[in-house]
C-alpha cells in the first residue's frame, strides 16, 4: 500500500492550491500580455542582406536542408585603378523553411560574414505549413529585432584592440631604424 506517498503528494498540491488561491498565479496571459523575452533569446532567424554573399555555407551546413539560396555574379568595378574588373556573388533568392527547421543554430555560427542572425521574435507561427516558408523581405524585418550584445560583467577586461595592419608596419620600420 502506498497510502503515505498519496496523501503527501496531495498535501502538496492543495498546499500549491492554497498558494494559488491566496497570492495570485505567476501565469501570464499570453495573448493580452506580453511578457519580454530575455536577452539573447533564440527566437527565430534574421537576415542581413547587406552581409550576405550568396556563399551558400549556411545552405551546406543546414542538418535539415531548409536553406535556399539563388545568387548570380556580377561585375563589379576593380579594387585598384587599372585592375580586372572582379566578379561579385548578388543575392537573388534567400528562403528559411521553418516547419523544416530545427533551429540547431549552425547556419548562424557558420556565416562568415555575420549575415545572419537570432532574433528575440517568437510570433511567426502561420495557420498553414506552405506559408512557413519566409522569403528574405521577411527575414531582413527580424533584423530590426535584434538587440545589441550585452556589456561584459563587471570585473572582466575588454579585449585589446586590434593592431591596423599599417600600424604594424609603421613599427616595424621605427624598430629598423
């Protein structure tokens, strides 16, 4: 018989109860209020067309294969006066289908560029799978979302700042002189 465990499981429930009844509950009433989410969420991932360069790293990367990317090359003017004129990846196409998605995070940590990003928006969710689908229009708007890096704790040395490559240099030569 196993009569002690019940009756102290249910003491705490009706203690739980109690509580409940006389505090008020912790719950938050999602659709009327809003509760913020905390810094850095994961929420859902943004896109920063600007940084993009149609590499197709994160499409590779992707577990899930819920990346598409469409790109052509253009030609773009030579870096240096009387160079070859260089040929530049344009972004045509950018789509993250989220029902396929797990949100692993790879395709974040594998840009190279920093074009994409995590996005504290949680309300994205659509009555239909065929509209999980976002086109990157839809992906630049949760760009806007996404907060600054917090500041370092208290106690902690920022990182030095890193040497210009022509200061290095400018060294050098007062070191050989």
């Amino acid at each position: 018989m196993k009569v002690p465990g019940l009756i102290k499981g249910l003491g705490v429930t009706l203690g739980t109860l109690a509580d409940t009844v006389t505090k008020g509950a912790n719950t938050v009433q999602y659709p009327h209020e809003k509760e913020t989410p905390p810094i850095r969420a994961r929420g859902v991932i943004a896109l920063h067309e600007g940084n993009c360069t149609a590499c197709m790293l994160c499409a590779r990367s992707c577990p899930d294969w819920c990346i598409y990317i469409e790109g052509h090359k253009q030609l773009a003017p030579p870096r240096r006066a009387g160079g070859k004129p260089r040929q530049v990846n344009h972004l045509d196409r950018f789509d993250i289908d989220y029902a396929l998605c797990m949100y692993c995070g790879i395709c974040v940590e594998v840009c190279p560029f920093d074009a994409l990003f995590w996005s504290p928006e949680f309300e994205y969710g659509e009555y239909e799978i065929d509209l999980m689908t976002h086109e990157k229009e839809r992906l630049q708007e949760w760009t806007y979302e996404v907060l600054p890096p917090p500041l370092p704790e208290e106690g902690i040395e920022a990182p030095a700042a890193a040497e210009v490559p022509a200061a290095k240099v400018a060294k050098k030569d007062e070191e050989k002189k």
